[in-house]
C-alpha cells in the first residue's frame, strides 16, 4: 500500500515536473522577460549609460511592438551606477534581488562594471555587457559574460596596425593626461614593443588644453610621419588645428572618440586640415542609410533625444541579445541562454562588422571601421578586424 | 582676459568668484545659440552675450551672495562653488543631448597667416585684438570713470564709501555683474577656437586665477601682465621641457608666487600706494 501511495506520489511530482512552465526561470514569465541594466545614468557621462540604454530600449520596445521575443514582451529596468565603483555593487544587487531580472544587458564604466562583475557572478546571470570595454571583465572567458563592444587594447592596437598599413615609418604618439588614455597608453605601448617599433615622440596635453602649438613643434622637431592620438575630440581638434598652423601634416589616427571627422572638421573650420587624418569607430557613420532609419525610431520613445553614436551601441548590444533569446527558444532558462551567447554570432546593422563569440573568446566585437574627410564629406576610407 | 574678470570682483567684494569658468561657459553657450541657432552675427552675439552675462552676474549678487553678505567669507566662497555646478547642470539641461561638445563655426577666413614668419591664425589675432580693446576699457573705467572709481572706493573701505553717499550694496551687485559680463565676453571670443563643454570653464578658472596671482590679487594691469605670462611660460616649459609640464605650469606658478612674493608682481605696488 505504502508502495502504490509511492509510486502514485512519484508519478504526481514527476508529472508536475515535467509539466512545467518553461518559464520557471527567475525574471521570465508567460508574457514577459526582464532584462536588467545597470551604467551611469545621471551627471556628465551620461553619455555612456543613459543615451547607449535608450538606444538599447528602442529596439526593445520595438521588438514588444511587433509580438516580443516567442510571445514575451520585453521589459528593461535601468539602475544608476553614477560611473562609480562603490555605487555599482548596491545597483548591481537590487537588479538581482529586488528587480529579479532574468539578465543583464548593461555596464558602461569600466571600474564599476569591475566592481559588479563578482556579484553577478555569484548570482550565475547572463550578462551582455554594452559598452564597458576592461579587458579583465571578458578575458579569461567566463561562461555567463560576453561584450558586444571592443575592449581597451583593440583600439590603440588598430591604430596602430592602420598607421603601418598606411606607410606609417616614425610614429608618435599624443595622449592626455586622464585615466581614459592612460587605459590605452600602455597596451599601445605592448603592442609596438611586439612590433619592434619605439615612438619617435611620446607627448602629453590637458584633455580641455586650449593651445598645442608647442606639442606641434615637438612632434615636427622629432620627424613623426604618423602620429597615433590618444585624445578626446577637444584636444585633439586643437592640435590638429595647431599642426596645420605650423605646416606640418603627418598622417594622423585617432581613436574612438574621433570617429565623428566632420564634427571635427567643422570644429576646425579650416578646409584640408582633416585631409590625412583618419578617425575610428565602432559603428557606421551617423549619415549611413542603415543607421538614418534609426532617428525616428529613437524619437518615438525618446522626442527629445537627437541619435549619436552611444545609442548605436546600444541598439547593436541589444539586437544581439534579441537574437540570442530568439535562438534559445520559449524554453528560456539562464543555462541555456549562456550557451547560445558563447557561440552566438549576429551582424547587427549599426556596426562596422560581425558581433562573434566563441566558447573561448567572449571578446565578441573586434571590427573598426575608419573614417575621412574625402571630398569635403566624411566617409569611410577603410576597415580594419583585428585576429 | 579671464583674469581681468575675477579682479574686477575681487577688487569691489574682496571675493574670488569659483563661478567665474562657468560664467565663461554660459557666454560660450549663449553665442553657441545665438549664432547657430538664431543666426545672428558674431558681433550682435558677442554684445547679447555681454548683456545677458551682466544680467546673470548681477542676478547672483542680488538674490544669493547679497544674503550672505553677512556671514563668513567661506560661506560665500562656498555659494560661487555651489554656483558653478549648478551653471554646469543648466547648461547640461539647456544645451546636453547634442553629442559630446558643440561648436560654433569660424568668424573669419580660418587659414593661417604669417606675422613675422610666425604662423597664427587670423581668428587668433582678431580675439587677441578684441581682448585688447577690453582690457584697456576695463583700465579706463576703473581709472577714469565715476563708475570705476565708486567700485574702487567699495572695495577700498565699504563703510567710508557708505559714508560717502555710495550705495555699496547696488555698486557690488553691477561689479558680480561686470565681471560675469567680461567672463561672458571672453566666453564668446574663444568659442570660435574652442569645443564647448559644460566643463570647459574648470581649467580657465585655474589659469586665470595662477594669472591673478602672479600679477597680483585685485590689480587690473597685474591680471592682464599675469595673463600674457601665464600663456608664455605654458608654452616655453611645454616646447622646451616637456609637453607634459604645460598643464601644470599655472599650478607651479600659483605655489611659486604665493611662497616666494605672494603679493604677485603688482601687489607691492598698490599695497604701498595703499
């Protein structure tokens, strides 16, 4: 008798078991999947949380628009880190704990996404990082973490390949004094010491310097036929300025933040100062057909929001994040997930190439596309993807 | 420039104004729209520009720092630095979500020209022209004019000035105002050479006030001296030396100054005309 009550039990649970919703996973619900993202949203870098999470929620709310991800809507909930580390562990938590989010696709400063990364972690979350770009946070590959954007090495170490690529033979390099370029400083300093190559000149200016006439004339005095520039666009549009001032035109490459030339050309006001200087981003140009179709998209959950670059890094991290969801089925559990972002791959229509992730490199996005003024009009003058 | 503007409040409040970089930028954004957005000429900006600034200045003195005429002098130092970061937010609210910086576009044909063999740009000498004009009319007030010399006079003794009949509080209220009014001014002068950013008045501050310092505190011919120096001396030690000493070289100088003349170079002179 007590065997058969057994037996009957077990059927009963094992019957339950198998019965199971498929969302009897922590933040999925039948209608519903709530993703979590966490970066700084208030005061003046906003830029990087704020603006890349309204580019990512656009095409949430977009995908909820047109049915959801296999019938669950979408439902995105921001928590501010203030780009600071100490503010990112309580963000981080209540995400987790109070929110129950199912992910994470979020993490814009690089300390406080550091600082996260054990939480979350511990709590065994995927986690789709957006646009916080420490190496350690990716490298080694842990199962649950994958970035959409570069990392910290990628682009000083595709500037350089881009300034050998173009006859580079005396490098230089111009940084400013601040923790951004300091975080790029030395692995462009690695990987020109793998190369054999030793700068010709290594120049410091203020981010906000207002007159680099001096540095211009170091850089001329010393030979540079190519000039790598670890500089904000305000330093760097000074400089360029200042080098044309003197005559002297060496071809020039800058990072990330320089991937706008026609801003910068605009800033300068002089015709031909931008001629041999070459900018890098991430993302197509602003002006390119793929992206335009995005401005009225944004301004329809955000009216006031004009489209820059920030939120095409959000758009590309999320549209892979749809895309692995989709992949993983209306089963969707945290495990499942985690293995299709390890060997997911997506080209999103905002980036210069493929989002591509292996189960032993989560460093997913290693495309940079370059940028010129050609003709008086910005263009892209060259691609560079780097092993 | 800049430094003629924190002298002249100085000079009539004995305050250093911490707002002073962030009245600069509000100049800077005012003729970002005046001239991009409102198309109006660089010159009708530059005078707009000036006259909203003095407005704005004065406005501080008489709704916060009049109130606090009577406490601690660091309570007032504390409001302009209170000051400052919320001209930063209001610039964020007013001109933010437009990329990283805005520009405005050049006021005259951009390409260098040779002075002396020298390359310049013909913007650089037409500010450098403007900021000239200024400052000599700043010297000219204060000298010369019943206005410059009523401000003096607040600033020498405020209680033998009231003695006198001067209505000290209104006077100190148009001096925040004239000098918010030149920061409004040299604002819209380098924002054609310039990116601006809410942020951007942080390290004119630091190099107007090492300015300051070195030409000596309240003193208008040592502000325009001390400008001129700090300028050359950034430049020779960041040729010369290291580009990495041409940002540090107004804190050098501030530290050299304050340890070993802190009356600065013109100080000693007022101090015994005094």
């Amino acid at each position: 008798m007590v065997r058969l009550a057994r037996a009957i039990l077990s059927g009963v649970l094992g019957a339950s078991l198998s019965l199971a919703p498929a969302w009897a996973e922590t933040g999925v619900t039948d209608h519903e999947i709530v993703i979590g993202a966490f970066g700084v949203l208030t005061g003046p870098t906003y830029d990087y949380g704020k603006v890349v999470f309204d580019g990512a929620e656009t095409i949430y709310n977009e995908v909820n628009a047109a049915g959801g991800v296999n019938g669950r809507k979408i439902r995105y909930v921001r928590e501010d880190d203030q780009c600071k580390a100490d503010a990112a562990v309580p963000a981080v938590r209540k995400l987790i704990y109070e929110d129950k989010v199912f992910m994470i696709n979020g993490g814009a400063c690089s300390n406080a996404a550091l600082a996260a990364m054990p939480e979350i972690v511990r709590a065994d979350i995927p986690w789709v990082i957006t646009d916080a770009t420490a190496p350690q946070l990716t490298d080694p590959a842990t199962p649950n973490i994958v970035t959409t954007f570069q990392v910290g090495w990628m682009e000083t170490a595709a500037q350089l390949q881009r300034a050998l690529e173009l006859g580079g033979k005396k490098i230089a390099i111009v940084r400013q004094h601040d923790a951004w370029a300091a975080s790029r400083y030395q692995p462009l300093l690695d990987a020109m010491a793998k190369r054999g190559i030793k700068a010709v000149a290594d120049e410091e200016v203020a981010p906000d310097v207002a007159d680099t006439t001096a540095v211009a004339l170091r850089l001329q005095a010393a030979g540079a036929d190519s000039v790598l520039l670890l500089l904000f666009p305000q330093a760097a549009t000074v400089l360029m300025r200042d080098m044309y001032k003197i005559g002297y035109k060496p071809l020039v490459i800058g990072g990330s933040p320089l991937g706008e030339v026609s801003e910068m050309q605009h800033a300068i006001g002089i015709p031909g100062a931008t001629d041999r200087f070459e900018g890098l981003a991430p993302t197509k140009s602003l002006d390119d057909p793929a992206v335009q179709k995005y401005r009225p998209l944004l301004n329809k959950y955000f009216p006031n929001a004009e489209l820059t670059p920030w939120h095409l890094l959000g758009i590309a991290s999320a549209q892979f994040v749809v895309a692995a969801l989709k992949q993983v089925g209306p089963d969707v559990t945290r495990a499942k997930l985690a293995t299709v972002l390890s060997t997911m791959s997506l080209s999103p229509d905002v980036y210069a190439g493929p989002i591509k992730c292996t189960p032993t490199d989560h460093q997913c996005y290693r495309t940079v596309a370059w940028y010129g003024m050609v003709d008086g009009k910005m263009k892209q003058v060259g691609v560079t993807t780097l092993p | 420039m800049v430094a003629l503007g924190l002298v002249v409040v100085y000079r009539s409040t004995g305050h250093i104004n911490f707002a002073h970089g962030e009245l600069l930028m509000i100049g800077s954004f005012l003729a970002y729209s005046f001239i991009t957005q409102f198309h109006i000429a660089y010159v009708a900006a530059l005078v707009l520009a000036v006259v909203l600034s003095l407005l704005l200045g004065a406005a501080t003195d008489r709704f916060v720092y009049r109130r606090l005429a009577r406490s601690h002098d660091t309570t007032l130092v504390l409001a302009t630095v209170g000051l400052s970061f919320l001209l930063k937010g209001v610039s964020r609210f007013l001109w933010g979500g437009r990329g990283e910086y805005l520009t405005i576009p050049p006021i005259i044909d951009p390409a260098p020209i040779f002075v002396f063999g020298i390359p310049v740009l013909a913007q650089q000498l037409v500010i450098l022209a403007a900021a000239i004009v200024i400052m000599l009319g700043c010297l000219v007030f204060f000298r010369a004019t019943l206005a410059g010399k009523t401000m003096q006079a607040v600033a020498e003794n405020p209680l033998a000035a009231y003695l006198a009949g001067i209505r000290v509080e209104q006077v100190r209220t148009w001096t925040w105002g004239a000098g918010a009014a030149i920061a409004g001014a040299a604002g819209v002068l380098i924002a054609p050479l310039s990116l601006l950013t809410p942020d951007m008045g942080f390290s004119l501050l630091i190099k107007a006030f090492a300015a300051t310092v070195l030409g000596g505190l309240g003193s208008v011919p040592g502000a325009i001296v001390g400008g001129f120096s700090v300028g050359l001396i950034e430049s020779l030690a960041g040729g010369y030396i290291s580009s990495s000493l041409q940002d540090v070289s107004a804190f050098i100088i501030i530290m050299i100054v304050l340890t070993v003349r802190p009356s600065g170079l013109f100080g000693a002179y007022r101090l015994r005309r005094a």
